[in-house]
C-alpha cells in the first residue's frame, strides 16, 4: 500500500492512504498529513533567508547545502 506524504517536507509518513484520518497523528485537516518530524517541531517555523547569489554561486548542492548550515549558524550568533 502506499503511504501517505508528509505536506510540509515530502518526506512517507508512517499512514496509508487508506488509513482513515481518525486514526492518524498529525492529520491536519484542509492541509493533510504531517511526518512525525514535522509534526513534533509544531509551531517552530522559523526561518532565514538565503540570498540568490549564494544558491547560483554554488552549482554542488553539497556544497550549497554547507553554505546554507553556515548561514544557519551566524544567525544563531
Ligand atoms: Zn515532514
């Protein structure tokens, strides 16, 4: 059976699609499921702003993944 998405990151939830909502957790209704990751973070939704050049500068998403942590990590100076 397949499993159900994750809305906020795409990631399989633990849910079949057929598993009725009531007996899910981190079901929103009108948005849909959650990943227990998702869902467990609740309402930290923070976020940081990645300039454009940084993205285009780094073909290697590897390395554009790194640039991105170090962004990360100044804003928590
Ligand atoms: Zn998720």
């Amino acid at each position: 059976m397949a499993k159900d998405k994750c809305i906020m990151c795409g990631k399989e939830t633990a849910y079949d699609f057929e598993t009725h909502i009531d007996y899910r957790t981190g079901y929103i209704e009108g948005a849909g499921q959650l990943c227990a990751t998702c869902y467990t973070q609740g309402t930290n939704r923070n976020h940081i702003a990645v300039p454009e050049y940084i993205i285009e500068a780094n073909p290697n998403d590897l390395e554009l993944g790194g640039k991105i942590r170090e962004l990360y990590w100044q804003s928590k100076k």
